[in-house]
C-alpha cells in the first residue's frame, strides 16, 4: 500500500488501518523540586516572596505540575478560578479599563500561568 493511502481522510472508509495502542509520555518532575520550593517560600505566613509559575504548557499540565510540586493545592483550585489560568483569559481578565480591585485580585491569586508566550514572562 502507497503511503499516501495511508493519509487519514475521513470521507474515505475502509482503508484496514486499525489504532492497536495509544502512548503517552510524562517528564518526571525533579525529586527536589518540591522541597526546595518550599525551601524558597519559606513559611507560609511571610508574604515577602511569592512564587509564580509562567510556562507555555497547556492549563492542564501546569496545574498537575503545580499538584506534584506542591505551589497549589486541591483546596487551592476549588476556589476563585484565579488561582491557575490560561494567558488568554488573564489578558482579558486584566486588561486597560477593568476594575483595579479585581485586578488586584487576580494578581494577589495568581500562582499559575499557562500557555505563556514571551510578553507574559516580562
């Protein structure tokens, strides 16, 4: 069979191809990656130093980064939305002419950024 036959279309049936597995692949994150965030943050109380994360990875990812290394919780996402969000819907959230306490709070929530590109990380 041509290679060429082989190319997905899905008007055409009956081509014999069949899907007989499916793999998925996951950087682990780095053994120390969770003591030395809390290690950076210090106590919880100490508002001084604030940890972000901004990355060009989907929502989805960045949030269960975050899970395993300990800068959001399962309480944390329960909450506001403001906690992880997508670059998309913080411009929006954020942008010239909106309400400066909401801003605010966003800005005090935030811990994630998601499908970051490189204006956010300036």
């Amino acid at each position: 069979m041509l290679a060429s036959s082989l190319i997905y279309n899905p008007g055409q049936a009956g081509l014999g191809i069949k899907i007989v597995g499916a793999l998925g692949l996951e950087d682990k994150v780095r053994p120390k990656a969770r003591s030395a965030l809390s290690h950076a943050v210090g106590p919880a109380d100490d508002p001084r130093i604030r940890v972000r994360m901004l990355t060009g990875d989907s929502l989805a990812t960045a949030q269960a980064v975050a899970l395993q290394v300990g800068l959001v919780t399962e309480d944390d996402l329960k909450g506001s939305g403001n906690v992880v969000m997508d670059a998309q819907a913080f411009d929006e959230a954020t942008r010239d002419g909106k309400d400066a306490d909401a801003v605010q709070t966003i800005l005090s929530e935030l811990r994630v950024l998601a499908k970051c590109t490189p204006k956010h990380r300036v």
